[in-house]
C-alpha cells in the first residue's frame, strides 16, 4: 500500500494560510505543535485541532454564501 498522501488542495496558494490557522488552533488549545512531523500529538488534539479548523471554514463559507444572497 502506498504512502502517498491524496490529498491535494484544489487551491495551492491556501497552504500557508492552512498552516497559520492550524498553529493558531493548536494554541488555543494549549497544543504544543511543531514546524513539520507532529507525531508526539494524541489522536484526540490531532481531532480537536481539525475539528475546529473544519468548524471554522464552514462558517467562513456559510458568511460568503450568506452575503451573495
């Protein structure tokens, strides 16, 4: 099986700004992250982490599609 990851962002220039709200949910919640391999994280800040960013980007486009109306 491969390793590979299939993800890919449909708008590449969002990484960075992806890895700024990552760092910044981490420490909100007093997660302790890394540049690179965070494999010391638990599976539950891991989810907290992504759970939030997913909530946050929801609400993001729930606004802009709120405004188009």
């Amino acid at each position: 099986m491969s390793r590979r990851s299939s993800n890919q962002l449909v708008v590449p220039q969002a990484k960075a700004a992806l890895d700024r709200m990552k760092f910044e949910v981490a420490q909100q919640f007093g997660i302790q992250l890394t540049e690179g391999y965070n494999g010391n994280i638990t599976t539950r800040e891991a989810g907290t982490i992504g759970g939030n960013i997913t909530r946050t980007l929801v609400q993001l486009a729930e606004q802009q599609l709120g405004a188009r109306r």
